[in-house]
C-alpha cells in the first residue's frame, strides 16, 4: 500500500513562511498528480494546490501568489512552499494522491495524516 508522510507544519507569525513536505512510501509520484489541501474543523476540505506529472501546477485563489508546489520525482518528495502566511492559513495540510489500480480506471484515494499549520496575528 502507498502511504504518504507530511511533515514542517508548526506556528508561524502572520507574514511569515512554510515549507510542507509530502513522502510517499512507493514510487507513486512519478506518473501521478498530487494535490495538498486543508481542513479546518466543521468546514469542507478544500484544494489548496496541485501538481501534476509534467509539472503543470495549479492553485486555490485564496493562495495564489503565495503559495508554490514543487516536486522531487527521485525523492518521491511532494513540496508547499507558503510565503506571506496569514491566519486564515490556519488548517491541518494533508497531501494526496489518486491510485490507479486498474485499465478500466477504477483507483484509490491516498490520505497524509495531516501536519498542522497555525498562523498568528
């Protein structure tokens, strides 16, 4: 099974930076988009950016402009790059990948366990 890992969340003062980094277990992040989200609790989870396989990126409107996602196919390291951090920033990331498992395009949802980001005012 494919697992994947984040990790460099923490509190921060309004205006400054992150770098969230995703680990998979498996080669996965070769051929696959990854995406990283946030949740905050009792909203619905929402797509802060994505990369996918060719690196063409995209990016939620709240965080384009400060964010930047970049990846390391060798490492099979997935990377968010926060600047200008504010405090509606605050969220657990969690990044993800969808698994194909199958030619007839049946796939999987991957999960991180999440790492926690708090800004401060």
């Amino acid at each position: 099974q494919v697992q994947l890992v984040e990790s460099g969340g923490g509190l921060v003062q309004a205006g400054g930076s992150l770098r969230l980094s995703c680990v998979a277990s498996r080669r996965t992040f070769s051929g696959n988009a990854i995406d990283w989200y946030r949740q905050t609790p009792g909203k619905q989870r929402e797509l802060v950016a994505r990369i996918t396989s060719t690196g063409a990126t995209t990016y939620a409107d709240a965080v384009k402009g400060r964010f930047s996602i970049s990846r390391d196919n060798a490492k099979n390291e997935v990377y968010l790059q926060m600047n200008s951090l504010k405090p509606e920033d605050t969220a657990v990331y969690l990044c993800h990948v969808r698994v194909v498992v199958n030619v007839e395009g049946a796939y999987r949802d991957v999960w991180g366990q999440g790492t926690q980001v708090t800004v401060s005012s």
